[in-house]
C-alpha cells in the first residue's frame, strides 16, 4: 500500500467512526425543546396564535405569571425568531408581540399536543 493510500484509509475509517459512548448527538426534538421548552413558552405562544397582544394583555390572560417570568419568555422566544416585539413611541411606550412565520409553524404541532393530552391525560 503507498503513502497516499494509507492516508486516505486513516481518513476514511475517521470519518466512519462511531464512538462507543458519544459526548452528545444533535438531536432536532432538543432543539426545538430549547426553543419553547420554558415553563411558560406554550401559554405565550397559546396567547400570541390569537393574534397581536401587548404585555399587559398577556399578563392578564396568563394569571399565574410573574412579570420578570414573562419578559424572560418573550425575551427568548424573540432571541430564537419565533415572536416580534414592536414598541411604539408613546409615552408610556407602547409595546407590542406578535408570532412570526416561525412561530405560526408551531401552531398545528400545539394542536397536535393538545389533543395527544386530551386523549391520554384526562384522568391525570
């Protein structure tokens, strides 16, 4: 075997390696977990599948949550792409959520979930 041909097979064997034990492996239903995994993500975005809603309209809505939880919220799934926050300038600003695309393409996968609960976890 030449020089060239045993560096080629180091390579290949490298690349079909598969590690006993591996540290971590990509998996997409973490990654969208990451996204609206939070404890409150899915009544925001519940809220926000309506329609337009400013802060205090959500508050309202989502009694139980805290205003430092629900800026966290919205603060996130705005860093991952899936609302828009519009602020107005009016005094006091005005400031506004609303889904984008992104976050409308979670709609029918929550429809999904709601009614896999409903069937399953009525007796719970």
């Amino acid at each position: 075997m030449s020089m060239l041909e045993s560096e080629q097979s180091k390579k290949s064997n490298l690349q079909n390696y598969i590690p006993k034990k591996p540290e971590r492996i990509a998996c997409s239903i973490e990654k969208a977990l990451d996204v609206i995994g939070g404890k409150w993500s899915f009544l925001v975005l519940k809220e926000l599948f309506d329609g337009t809603k400013r802060f205090g309209e959500l508050q309202r809505k989502i009694k139980s949550i805290s205003p430092k939880s629900l800026t966290d919220t919205l603060r996130h799934l705005e860093e991952y792409g899936v609302l828009e926050r519009t602020a107005y300038p009016t005094v006091p600003v005005t400031v506004e959520y609303k889904l984008t695309p992104k976050g409308e393409d979670l709609h029918q996968m929550l429809k999904e979930m709601k009614l896999w609960a409903a069937k399953w976890c009525s007796d719970v």
